[in-house]
C-alpha cells in the first residue's frame, strides 16, 4: 500500500470480509484475531484483484516497512526546509536499525534504498514535470537537489533520457510508485 486510497482500499475489503483489523497503516494491517485457511485464501484473493500482496514473511514484511518509509520520506523531503537524512528518517518512522534493514532491503532487492530513493525521487520529479507548474530549478530546489545539473545526471542515469527529450515525448512515462 503505498497511499490513503490504498489504504481506504484495503480496509474496504476487510470490512466487506468482516474481518477486524485494529490498524491499518501503508504496507501493514494488524488483526484483532487470527484468521483461518479459507479467510486467508480469500483475503489473498481480493487483495490480488485489488492489485495488492499479501505478505507474511519478516523479510518481505521489512522491504514493504523500508518502502512506505521511503514514499512518506519523499513527502517529508518536500515539506521540510531542514529535512532528516534518510538513513535517521527510516530508522524513526520504523524502530530499526538502518543496517539491518538496509542489509535485508539489499538481500531481498538486489539493490540499495539509497538507490530505491532515487527512483522514487526521479518518479516525483517526472510528476512535477507534467504538472508544468515548476521549473527544473524549482523542482531540484523542492526535492533538495544540490544543483539543477545534479538532477538532470540523475534523471538521464535512471531513465536513460535528458529531461528535454522525456517533455518531447509528450507520452506519460511515470510508474507506479508501487511498482519500484
């Protein structure tokens, strides 16, 4: 779950399965009871049309915690003039220690959260882009980029195009933040 429409969207289908959760929060729903075999099957079967997992393994569970960490870092990167390093932002919004999730993040990912922050923040700024509200300039300074030049490096690492060339395209390439 990676948004409050996700959110609303699962506690939805627990509610229709009249199933009581006691949180509901992005990437994790705690029970007030254990379910059975056939709730299980079935949960899992709604959420999949839903476009969501179900997950019970720790390791799986951490990736999905490191994630949403990551999506509402993005928020808290744009909203805060001083904002935290991610490694401080990760470790406070999950009650882990940052090597050891970056360590499982790694091994279950194949890649490092500083670089899954990257795409997230390129998938934001390709947002802020079809807005045609903000400028380069003003859309490196809102994502804390040290330069405007910084950011195109970025952009053109990870998309393989210059930001000219993804505007001229015209087409909407952004994925789903869910998806990353």
């Amino acid at each position: 779950m990676v948004c409050p429409r996700c959110i609303d969207a699962v506690e939805g289908i627990f509610k229709e399965m009249n199933l009581p959760a006691s949180h509901i929060e992005l990437g994790r729903v705690e029970l007030e009871n254990k379910l059975k075999a056939d709730e299980i099957e079935e949960l899992r079967s709604r959420l999949d049309k839903s476009g969501f997992e179900l997950i019970f393994d720790r390791e799986t569970e951490l990736v999905n915690l490191v994630k949403s960490a990551m999506i509402r870092y993005l928020n808290h990167l744009e909203s805060t003039s001083n904002p935290l390093k991610p490694s401080a932002f990760v470790t406070e919004n999950t009650n882990y220690n940052y090597s050891y999730l970056s360590k499982v993040f790694s091994d279950q990912q194949g890649r490092t959260i500083e670089s899954y922050l990257i795409e997230l923040k390129i998938e934001r700024v390709k947002e802020l882009l079809s807005f045609n509200t903000f400028t380069l300039s003003e859309i490196a300074w809102k994502l804390k980029y040290s330069s405007v030049q910084y950011l195109s490096n970025q952009f053109k690492k990870v998309t393989g195009q210059t930001v000219s060339q993804y505007l001229a395209l015209k087409k909407n390439q952004r994925k789903h933040l869910d998806t990353i």
